[in-house]
C-alpha cells in the first residue's frame, strides 16, 4: 500500500505556473494557455445541446471559472503528494483476440482499457504518453508505466475516444495506433478535427448523442450524454462534443464513461431507462478532490456506486485513479472510497473491481 507524504508547503513560482497552465485543460477552469486555436471543430445545425458555436448539457453545469482554478491551486485546500514513482507488478500480453460473449478487460492505466470480446479488441481513450498535457515538459505524469507495452497490443480494430481532455484525447498515441494498426476511430463531434490536424491520416468518425454505429460481430456503438465538458485550449472550450459509449452485444450492454459528474443522476437513470441494464460498466472513480472545484465534473467513488445502481449494471471496472494526479486526494483513495462505498450499500467486492495497471479481469460467456 502507498504511502501518501505530507503536502508541502505552496510556493508560487514560474514552475508551478507553467504546471497549471499545462494542466488546465485536463483539471478544469477557463482553457489552458496553449493550443489557442479559434475556429470551430464542428459546424452544424442547432439542437438541444448545440447552439451552433458552442455544445452544452442540458442537465449539467459548465466548468469552474479560473479564479475558481486560482483559488483552488492557492488556497487552503489539502494535496496529498503522491509518490514519484508507484511500480507496477508486471504488464499483460492480451491474447490475439476472444472469442465469443466472454469478455477478458486489460487495464491500461488512468482512463485506458482494452476490451475483448467476439472477436474484436477496442481500447478506450488510449494515452501511452508521459505526460497528458499540450507541452513534454509540463503538466501531469504518470507516475507507472503502461500495463500494456505497446508492442504488446494485439490487432486493434476499434478505438473510442471520449473528449478531448489530454488525459483522454492523446494525438501521439492515435498516430501510433494509426501507424501500426489502423483501427478505425470513433468520438464525438468536433474531436475528429482535433485527431486530423495532428495527423490527418488517423480514421476518426465523428458523431452525435444519441448516434448508433455498427462495428461487426453483431455489435454496435451508442454515444450517450455523460456530465463532462472539453476544451484543448483557451478558445475552444466546449467547441467539440463529448460522449459516453454503450458498447451493444448480444449478451447484454457494455457502458463506458470516460469522465463526468453526477449531479441528480439523469444521464445514468435514462441509460437504464433506454438500454434496460447493463452486463458491464466501465466507470471512473477518481480526480474529485476538493468536492466544491471538482464535484460538477469528477465523480467520487460513492457517487460512481450510485451510477453503477441507476444505470443498472451488474458489474463495474473502475478507472482513472492511480496513474495521474490530477487532483487533492491521495493515490490509493479512490479505491480504499471504493470499498467503502460498496459496503455501505452492501454490494459484494469482486462486482465492482479496481484493478491496477497490467492486471485483467476475465468474464465468462455464462455470466451474463
């Protein structure tokens, strides 16, 4: 178990600066200071999230100011100092594929998850970066590597992108996964911009709430609302959408969040509502300290066991905790709140697992 050290004391520097300058965009606030690209990533037609400049979720809030970042950063909250380094045991080599409605989970490490199943492998906001920031030599770093070596990947066949977040949107990483796999990609409205000006050869497809894609094997995928927003710089904050995927197989629905609140819980009680229950949700857990900056956006992990019981799903693998600080809280809160949560509502363990970076977990066919 890591031990979190004591907070050092605040000092104001043009490190610490250039630190949450790089970090804005991934934490929260009014846009970073880089990356100012002004013209929109997506033009289209209003709707009841779009105004035609700018997307925004009726049932969510919009991000905190950045005298809300100052205040934040300065003020008296408590940041538990994370260890510069938290080693992983030892990294998976996923087979070539799976076979039929058993479903084998890798963690990658923070929102990184490579799922197989029937035959398809597909990774979730895939980042191998060091740092998840516009610059190399600011802004968060992983603190353990990968628990998938990249050569290691099997054949991708399909990645999805949630936002366009640093931590979630790695333009490296996509141009990698181009160059050596060329998976198709699929992401909300606006990001496929963000992807082809970095790298115009990578197989981005844009689409909306509520869109329905068919990905072969008798599967789908299904953008939903998620409590989030997105910006990769000053002046394109919410310029581009932002969505969750409802992964549709025949042996029952996969949901996977990428990041988001939860505010009264809309979004997750209408994916029961639309979908009817979940085999599987891939949920985040972490970056939620304090609650007053990150409540809006960032769920802890009581909120992520309600999410779990209103989207009506049967099991849950937790992500975004233990790889990045992003955030307050210590490195191994997440998933002691995990456990705690869980007993509190007298659910059992193995049904809602947070795994480390490297390890698997299995489900078989018959445990629909």
């Amino acid at each position: 178990m890591a031990d979190d050290k004591p907070a050092k004391p605040r000092r104001f520097s043009r490190r610490k600066l250039l630190g949450i300058l790089a970090a804005v965009p991934v934490i929260g606030g009014a846009g970073g200071a880089w990356a100012s690209r002004r013209q929109p990533y997506y033009a289209g037609p209003v709707t009841d999230h779009f105004d035609g400049t700018y997307f925004f979720d009726p049932h969510g809030s919009p991000p905190k100011a950045f005298a809300d970042l100052l205040r934040w950063q300065f003020g008296g909250d408590e940041r538990a100092r994370w260890p510069e380094s938290w080693p992983i045991e030892a990294t998976d080599t996923p087979p070539p594929r799976v076979e039929g409605d058993a479903i084998r989970l890798s963690y990658v490490g923070h929102a990184s998850v490579l799922l197989q199943t029937r035959g398809l492998n597909i990774l979730f906001d895939p980042v191998w970066s060091e740092r998840v920031s516009p610059v190399s030599f600011a802004g968060p770093r992983r603190v353990n590597k990968p628990g998938i070596a990249f050569e290691a990947l099997p054949k991708i066949d399909l990645v999805l992108v949630s936002h366009g977040h640093y931590d979630h949107l790695d333009v490296e990483t996509l141009s990698r996964l181009h160059a050596v796999h060329r998976p198709r990609v699929i992401t909300p409205l606006g990001q496929d911009a963000i992807m082809k000006a970095h790298d115009p050869a990578i197989a981005a497809e844009a689409f909306d709430w509520g869109d329905r894609i068919e990905i072969g094997s008798d599967m789908a995928v299904h953008l939903a609302p998620m409590r989030h927003w997105t910006a990769r710089g000053i002046f394109d904050r919410n310029k581009a959408l932002w969505a969750a995927f409802v992964i549709e197989t025949p042996a029952g629905h996969i949901y996977h969040i990428g990041d988001t609140g939860y505010g009264d819980g809309h979004h997750f009680r209408q994916a029961k509502a639309k979908f009817g229950g979940f085999r599987l949700a891939i949920l985040p857990i972490g970056a939620y300290e304090p609650r007053w900056f990150m409540r809006d956006q960032h769920m802890d992990p009581e909120e992520a066991v309600q999410v779990m019981i209103d989207a009506g799903a049967r099991r849950a693998l937790a992500h975004h905790w233990g790889t990045i600080q992003l955030t307050n809280e210590g490195i191994e809160a997440p998933r002691e709140g995990l456990v705690r949560a869980l007993a509190a509502r007298g659910i059992a363990p193995d049904l809602f697992r947070a795994i480390r970076p490297g390890q698997v977990w299995e489900i078989g066919a018959g445990d629909a």
